[in-house]
C-alpha cells in the first residue's frame, strides 16, 4: 500500500533525491510511490518504490549495476535520507530496504 503523503512531503522527498541524483519521474500510484531517477556522475538509471506493508515502511530500489560502490553509497545513502525523512511525517518505527531484491542493512 502507498504511504500517503501530501504535495508538501513529496516535494522534500524530491529535495532530498536532487542532492544526488536527477529525477527523471515521480508518480503516486495505488500500490507506491514510484520514483524513476539517473545518475548523471555513473550514467546509471535508478529506480525506487515506496510503499509500507502493516507498519513497515518500505524502499524498494533497482539499478542496473550496483558493482560501483560510488553508486551503491549514493542509492544507500539516499534511501536513508528519504527513510529519515518519511518516519519521521509518519511514525513508521519499522523499515526495511530491499536492493535489487535483496534485504539490506542500512
């Protein structure tokens, strides 16, 4: 399920992807928050999902290559950022990353 959020918080989740990568797309649909973004220092297209499932707060990510530490620090430390950010507008405690299918520790 999407995590409701309001035009205010899409726009600073939007503020805190800019700072290091260009976002190509940003779409609320039924199921996520869909966020299509590039990496122009890797030329490397990166994908996020955000959604929660119960009380867990969701960031799916997908890159074609995650074998570049500098774009794996980016998209990590990203995803961390956005994290912060939603748990603290919504209250969500509990959170996971999954990158490229696989669960993460942040």
């Amino acid at each position: 399920m999407r995590v409701k959020l309001s035009e205010q918080q899409i726009a600073e989740i939007k503020r805190i992807i800019q700072k290091e990568l260009f976002i190509k797309g940003l779409e609320p649909t039924d199921e996520y928050l869909f966020i299509h973004c590039y990496s122009k220092i890797h030329k490397e297209t990166v994908y996020y999902h955000l959604f929660k499932e119960k009380d867990t707060l969701i960031i799916r990510c997908y890159a074609r290559l995650f074998d570049n530490l500098g774009l794996s620090e980016i998209v990590r430390g990203t995803a961390k950022d956005v994290f912060y950010y939603v748990v603290n507008q919504t209250g969500l405690q509990i959170t996971i990353y999954i990158e490229n299918g696989k669960e993460i520790t942040c």
